[in-house]
C-alpha cells in the first residue's frame, strides 16, 4: 500500500512522571523527541483527534520500521477515545484502519475502512487502503471495486496502479506491464510512490519468471529506497528463489532486523555457513516461541513461523500445518508458493490439490506456483 498523503488493542500503561519506566523494549526501539511530544500534548489535550492521530501515525510507522507490534497497539489504544465509528473524526478511523492492518487483523481494519468510505465516499487513501487489505486476500474484484473508488476520489494516478496490480495478479500481464512502466516513469512523483510501482512491477516479472526484468525492477526500487523495507523482504525472497543467498545478506544486512528480515537473513547465512547464523538463529528462535501470543497474534504471524518450520527446522509437517493456518489470514502469491512448498517437502497431494484449487478459485497468475503444482 501506498500512502497518497505523508502521514488486539493492548493497553497502555500511563506514566506517573517522565521518568517512570513503563517497560524495557529491545535495544532497536529508539522513541524520537517528536513522538515525546506530541505525548505531552495529548496528555494535556486528550480530546484532541489531530493530535492523537498524528501520535498514532508515528507509532505505527515506529511498529514498521522496529518489526515490533507493540507501538501499533499503543496506537489503537491513543485512537481508543473515538470508539463510535459513526462519530469518530475521518482521520481517526482511517489511522485505526492502518494499525488494525498493521496488526493482521484485516476483517476489523475493512470495517473501519467500509465505515469511513460510507461516510466520506471521496476518500482517496481509505478506498486504496482497502483495495490492498482485498488483494492481499485474494479477492481481485472486490479489490477492483476498491480501485474505482479511488478513481471517482479524483486520484487517476493512484487508481491506474491499484488497478494494474491486480490485472498482474491475474494474469493481464502486458497491460499490467505497460501501465506500470509508464506510472514509474513519471519522475514528478515520490520516491515512495515510485518504489511502490517498480516492486509490483518486479513481483509481476517475478511471477512470469522473466528473471532478468524481475531484478532490473528490483534494483531500480532499491536505489530510489535502499530502506524501504517491503521491497527489499520482495527482493530478498526473489533471490532466495534464485540460490543466491550471499546477494540476500548483502540487501539485508543494515534492514531493521524485523522478524521477515531476519528469518530470511538467517537462512541465507546458514546457507552460507556464515559465523553470524549462530546468534541469528538464537534470536529468530526467541522471537518464533509461541506461548505468549495471543490467538490473534498467532494468526498474524503464521506465514513466518511456517517458513521458519519450512527453512530452518525442515519440519514440512508443521510448516504445512501453519502455511494452511497463514491461508486464512492472507493469499497472497507468496503463501500459496509457500503452502505448495510445504506441501511438496512433506510429500501431501491433498494439499497440492488444495493449492490447485485455491488458485483457480482466486484467478491468480503465477508461473512459479504452476512449477510446483
């Protein structure tokens, strides 16, 4: 998703005095002056809805960049104030949406956006937002639908690439191409939005298996944001399927070590032998155990505890067992390849026909999943 504009509730615990401790976060976690204050603010304006959006926007772009959901979910609880979707202010709602994105929860994230497209149809950023919590679940029309809001918001630009995603995603790939190509092209716009259309462009190539226009994709996304980290976790999993795993060290290494970033990190180190998978691997380990997460949680974090089971503890089983889990969460390319992945390495039919049908039954265009199927 791309942002046209810049910018499990868990409780947050309230501080007596700026120097209480309210709890110790991992060494990455860095609270920026800016954030401090507008904490101050809302703590002396807590009817305030700008401020607390703008604090809940740094959060959630905190919970991002640090791979952390803690941040997300002090955020849905800044935003707790507001809990009358008929009521609440626009912005509110559509930040709610984000962190409930952010966050997996995809069904109370479309609601929120349902709610807010219904009470301001010409909200550009609420119908593309839901166009994507759509596509990632497979469900390209009503995706499309999304797109056309877009569209009728007044944002063409923004609406002819919603719209070329999902034409790549099933199978339109000629128009797909040229449409992207000719938005990335347009050098008056952000590098945010640029990046954004040449990795769908890359994962289009990727998907056709046209390798060579894949990493020349790739490659101009990273030069425009080597720190973009969606692209970068896309372009990592590219050349994983290429066996080129000292190329995937040297994109990841200087990411922020977010859960994708480091499963996948530790697995090209162990694939290279290298002295750092020891203490990777230790800390993707500590980060994979599961008894303290919520059911929620579980969910949201299916896809990388089934490629963890997959890559790392060669557990085909259990990975098929979590990658069918992941499904009901999210469908995009990337979890039917890794539930047919699972599913070819435990030797399962059953669940090979099952990925067969998935996909016939969603449209999807994917020249790597028919190689496996």
């Amino acid at each position: 998703m791309v942002l046209l504009t810049g910018p499990l509730a868990l409780a947050v615990a309230q501080p007596v005095s700026d120097n209480t401790v309210i709890e110790s976060l991992p060494g990455s976690s860095r609270v920026s002056a800016q954030e401090r204050g507008l904490r101050q603010q809302l703590a002396a304006q807590p009817s305030n809805a700008n401020v607390a959006v703008a604090l809940a926007q740094r959060l959630v772009d905190r919970s991002r960049s640090e791979g952390d959901p803690r941040p997300a979910g002090q955020a849905l609880a800044v935003l707790s104030r507001w809990p009358d979707a008929a009521t609440a202010p626009i912005e509110v709602l559509m930040q709610r949406a984000n962190a409930q994105q952010h966050l997996h929860d995809f069904q109370a994230a479309r609601l929120s956006l349902e709610q807010l497209v219904k009470r301001e149809p010409r909200h550009a950023q609420a119908w593309l937002t839901l166009a994507t919590l759509h596509r990632l679940q497979g469900r390209y029309a009503a995706s499309n639908q999304a797109c056309a809001g877009v569209e009728r918001a007044g944002e063409s630009f923004f609406s002819k690439g919603c719209l070329a995603e999902n034409q790549a995603l099933q199978g339109q790939t000629q128009q797909a191409r040229r449409t992207l190509r000719q938005l990335a092209a347009d050098d008056g716009r952000t590098a945010e939005h640029r990046v954004w259309l040449l990795t769908t462009l890359a994962e289009l190539e990727a998907r056709s298996r046209r390798t060579v226009a894949a990493e020349q994709a790739y490659k101009a996304a990273m030069l425009l944001a080597p720190r973009d980290a969606y692209a970068a976790v896309s372009y990592a999993d590219f050349l994983l399927q290429q066996s080129r795993p000292a190329d995937v060290v040297a994109l990841l290494k200087d990411q922020a070590r977010s859960d994708a970033v480091l499963l996948r990190l530790t697995w090209a180190r162990q694939q290279l032998q290298a002295p750092e998978a020891v203490a990777d691997l230790k800390e993707l380990g500590e980060r994979m155990k599961q008894d303290k997460l919520s059911e929620q949680e579980r969910l949201g974090h299916a896809r990388e505890h089934a490629m963890f089971a997959l890559w790392i503890q060669k557990d085909a089983k259990r990975a098929l067992a979590l990658a069918r889990t992941n499904l009901t969460v999210q469908r995009e390319p990337v979890d039917l390849l890794l539930l047919a992945s699972a599913a070819r390495a435990s030797q399962d039919a059953a669940a090979l026909k099952e990925v067969r049908q998935l996909k016939k039954e969603m449209g999807l265009f994917d020249e790597r999943l028919d190689a496996l199927l």
